[in-house]
C-alpha cells in the first residue's frame, strides 16, 4: 500500500490540489467478491478544503460490478449538510441528490 500511496504520480496529482507537503493520513483496502451483492454505499461527500481522498481500483470496474461515481460539478457545491440514514427505505433514498 505504502509504495502505491507514495508512487511519485499520485504525490504530483495531491500536491497540485493540495500543495507541496502532503501526508498520507490513512489508507485502506476494501474486498467486494463478485456476485455477492456487495455493500450499498449511498451518494457522501470524502475530504474537505484540507483533505481529499484518492481511490485506486485494483481490478477492472464498471456500473455492474459497483464502479465509483462522480457528480459533475458538485464539488462546487462545498460541504453538504449530514443525513443519518437509519432505515433500510433511507437507504434506498439516499442515492437521490439534490442541491
């Protein structure tokens, strides 16, 4: 992980969001078998103005099989408000967004 996380490309591309200086703050590996239904992970927001988050896929990804998705332009929104979700049906709701 460490040698990912330090490839010089990947400082390059947080230094020039962030500045010179970076530090890894924490790192973390996800398994998702295939054709286990995986874990619904609903629309959030990661980082903030001092921190951002890098996501590498290890193995090809595409909309079946539960690829990252990217709001065009909704960074420009800064920090939307927090909603807990507490029901399975909030869950299902939760995808939808809106500013």
């Amino acid at each position: 992980m460490w040698a990912l996380a330090s490839h010089p490309f990947v400082v390059q591309m947080m230094e020039a969001s962030l500045g010179t200086g970076v530090q890894l703050y924490a790192s973390q590996l996800h398994r998702k078998p295939p054709l286990d239904g995986g874990t619904v992970v609903p629309m959030h927001q990661d980082g903030d103005s001092k921190v951002r988050t890098l996501w590498i896929a290890l193995d090809r990804v595409d909309q079946q099989n539960g690829g990252l998705q990217v709001l065009k332009g909704w960074h420009k929104h800064g920090r939307l408000p927090y909603k807990k979700i507490s029901t399975v049906e909030e869950l299902k709701l939760a995808g939808t967004c809106t500013a």
